[in-house]
C-alpha cells in the first residue's frame, strides 16, 4: 500500500471539497448548537471546518467515526414506520459497503484502495475540525482497521497520537466450523495534542483469583453474588452486549451501537459542554448520550431513513 500516494489524494480530495448546506440543519432545544444533518457527511464536514475557522463555531472536542467496515455487503435495517393501519415493520437499506476493483467486488488492493478513498479524507477533516485537546475515536473491525491506523498515523503526526487500541468484545449471531468466531471490534482512540488531551479514568470491577478476598493491608474489597472483587481503573478490552432485540433503546437500525458503549468513550474523553461529531451518525446514539450528559452533538448521516430514525429519538423535527 502507498501510504504517501494515498494521502497526497485525500488531501486533495478534502481541499477541493465544497462546504454542504448548512443552512437546512435540524437543531434540537436541549443545547445552542446541536445539529442533525443529513447529506454528504465530507461536505458538511467541510462546512463546518469554515464555520470554525472563521470563528462562528468552536472546534469539535470529540469524534466518533462509526464508518462502513469493508463487509462488502449492503446492511439492511427494519424500521418501524406509522400507519393508517398501525405500526409497521419495513425492511430498507442502512448503508453500502461494498467497494468495487477490477478484480470484482471487495477483491485485491484495488477494492481496498476504493475504501480508503472514501475514508482518508474523512480522517482528515476530522483532524481538522479536532481542537487541540481533542479527540478521534475510529470504530472498524479486523479487515480495515490496520490500514486506518496506518493512515492515521500519518494525518496525526506519527504513532505516539495513538492513545489506545480497544477491543470491543460482543456475543451475537452464530459461530464458525472453519475459524474461531468473530465476536469483537477494534477502537482506535487518537489525540491530537499528546500533551494536552482530555482523560478521565473509567473504573470497572476487577474480581480476585479463585472470587474469595486478599485481605491487603489499604485495599478495599467488595462483594457481590459473583464474588469478592477490588475496583481498578478501567482496562482496554470491553465486554458489552450488543443491543438486544427487547432492548428499549433499539431502533431498527443496522449495526446500531450500544449506548453503554458509546458512554464510556464519552465520559472518558469530554467534560460537560464540550462538543462531540458522528459524521457516520447511523441511528443516532452518539447524540443520545451527549444529550442525556450535558454533552453539545453534531449528527451527520447521508441516508434520509437513519438522520429519520435519529430525528425521532434525539426529537428533533
């Protein structure tokens, strides 16, 4: 992979980019500046980069890149729509990820070149639009995220910008007789300024060998029905469900995001009012929990039925 090739291009792509029309934002009543659009999120995200250079909006404090994985397939979602007959489920497209070359879909670099193409630029705009304490969290899985890290290793400035490599760990769907199943995602959490970004330890349960107690001198121990345990600054493996079929916040949506998930990440890397951007905004769950934590959002989706969904749980008309 040509690294510098692919970068000079998407650089280019992002310095030729025409701003997106704001003016046609949805803004919810919970903050001065929450916005729901819906369009070209490279664009929009141009848009906003003038916005903040002329200093009519302030730099973003958090992003959160939810983009396509390299699946090479279309996700599907069902959706509850309205009626005249009630409430219906319809079946409607969330998203493409596929990506075309010569050797067909998803086959050989060429497929792979055809993604980055997509994704670098967007890396790069979100650098730009990041204030200097500010940070960027990239959610793929394990066929593209190596080669985001190696892209963004260059837009950052190097591979000390990357501050953790977090493993989402998952139960869902089925197994495999040919491999070890595929049950987790990768984050990339990035920082702009090494010295200067935001960080505030989560903290998690940590439960003793063999669940009975130390009993050290100076540590606390507690217990629950599982067994005795300590509380420890959290680690970089995360195990939480998927959102679940009955689960009151599902919406619908293809590959939506748990909100427990996107909490932490919210909570470790922003204080309350700072500013956090899902330029992939899917069904909306980033915004959801920087609304519920005093957080500003800014939403982006190209697909008219997610920023629909998303309108409808963020109840922004």
């Amino acid at each position: 992979m040509d690294t510098e090739k692919i970068y000079e291009e998407a650089l280019r792509v992002w310095r030729a980019t025409a701003g997106g029309d704001l003016a046609r934002a949805s803004r919810s009543g919970s903050a001065e500046g929450d916005l729901l659009l819906q369009g070209d999120n490279l664009a929009l995200m141009a848009a906003l980069s003038r916005q903040v250079q002329e200093g009519a909006r302030v730099p973003v404090n958090l992003f959160y890149m939810d983009a396509p994985y390299f699946s090479n397939r279309d996700p599907g979602s069902r959706i509850k729509v309205k009626t005249s007959a009630g409430e219906e489920l319809i079946k409607a497209p969330a998203f493409s990820d596929t990506w075309a070359s010569e050797g067909g879909r998803g086959k050989g670099e060429g497929a792979m070149n055809a993604y980055l193409a997509m994704l670098v630029p967007r890396i790069i705009a979100a650098h730009e639009l990041l204030a200097e304490d500010g940070a960027l969290w990239i959610h793929l899985d394990r066929r593209a995220v190596h080669y985001a890290k190696i892209m963004t290793d260059v837009i950052f400035g190097g591979g000390d910008h990357l501050i953790n490599e977090v493993v989402w760990a998952y139960k869902s769907g089925g197994s495999s007789t040919k491999r070890f199943a595929n049950k987790h995602d990768t984050l990339l959490f990035y920082a702009k300024n090494i010295k200067k970004y935001k960080f505030f330890p989560q903290e998690e349960k940590s439960y003793n060998r063999a669940l009975k107690p130390y009993r050290f001198k100076g540590v606390k121990e507690y217990r629950d029905d599982y067994g005795w345990y300590t509380v420890v600054n959290m680690k970089d493996v995360w195990e939480i469900p998927m959102v679940g079929r009955t689960a009151s916040e599902r919406t619908g949506y293809a590959t939506q995001k748990p909100e427990a998930l996107l909490e932490r990440i919210v909570l470790a890397c922003t204080e309350a009012g700072d500013v956090c951007m899902d330029p992939f905004g899917g069904s909306g769950t980033l915004a959801a929990v920087c609304a519920r934590h005093g957080r500003g959002w800014i939403y982006i989706d190209e697909s008219p039925a997610a920023a629909g969904i998303a309108a409808v749980r963020l109840g922004v008309e």
